[in-house]
C-alpha cells in the first residue's frame, strides 16, 4: 500500500517539473525575452551626452518597428501589425514606451512602460519603420531626473532619433 502512494506521488513530482521545465523554455527563455532583456539593459545603461547610430542601439535582427500611439487598444495594435500577439498592452498614458519589433511577422523584441519605471525612453515618433530607414538614423541619449509624488529623485535615459 505504501509503495502505491510513493508511487502516485513521485509520478506527480515528475509531472509537475516536466511542467515547468517545459514552461521554462517555452515561455520565459525565449529569444523574445532574450532580446528584450538584452535591449533594456543596454537602454537603461547611463550614456547620456553622446551621439550615436541607432544600427548600434537596436543590433539584433528585425525587419520593423511599430512605435504606437497612446491609448490604442490592444486589438487595434493587432490590427496595425497584422497578427495576435499576447504580451501587447494597452497604452493608457501619454509618454509611455511601447514598441515592438517584428522579423517575419514574428516579434522579436517588445519594449512597454513608464519610462521612469523601465529606466528609459524611447522619442521616435509613432509609426511604423523599417530596420533600412533606421539603420543609419543617428541618436543622442540624455540623462533625465525627475521627482515622484513623495519628492523622490528618479532618474532614465531619453533616446532622441534624428528623424
């Protein structure tokens, strides 16, 4: 009887960590994440003051980027790209980041948030561009401060395009 019962549990072990392993790789390590950790930590890197060409910023592999307009819905952000993508938000405020970028009708890279919260901004105009059209666009990045409610100094870099 004892052996039945280690039996049922060890099998539910077994189950329950193929399960995460699988989520593991099929979810979180995914080279969409990947690429979005990769670029967030190079956008929140303090560089303020310099002028650069955005091939260097964005140097991963990507056919367009979709900067989108605040307050659109996330089913016409779908609409725009023309495919379903399950980690587009919402934009609910004006001067937040949210941009994604696609290779083969595919998203490779998504940047969403407060600026102030995710440690940058991105000041590209809402559109649709083509890695072509950026590739030797230049940039310049700025150090920005700012207070919260409780007169905490907060601070995150603005990339501007010279578009």
């Amino acid at each position: 009887m004892k052996n039945k019962k280690l039996k049922k549990i060890l099998f539910c072990l077994v189950c329950v960590l193929c399960i995460i392993i699988i989520w593991y790789f099929g979810v979180i390590n995914t080279d969409l994440n990947k690429n979005t950790k990769n670029l967030e930590s190079k956008l929140s890197q303090d560089i303020s003051n310099n002028e650069y060409i955005t091939k260097n910023l964005f140097d991963f592999d990507y056919d367009k980027i979709y900067v989108f307009q605040p307050y659109l819905s996330k089913s016409d952000m779908e609409e725009e790209i023309g495919f379903k993508f399950y980690k587009l938000k919402d934009s609910v405020s004006e001067g937040m980041v949210n941009i994604l970028f696609v290779k083969d009708n595919a998203p490779v890279t998504y940047l969403y948030g407060y600026p102030s919260n995710i440690g940058y901004y991105i000041d590209l105009p809402i559109g649709e561009y083509t890695k072509l059209q950026l590739d030797r666009i230049q940039y310049k990045s700025v150090l920005k401060k700012v207070e919260n409610s409780s007169k905490e100094e907060n601070t995150y870099m603005i990339y501007i395009f010279d578009i």
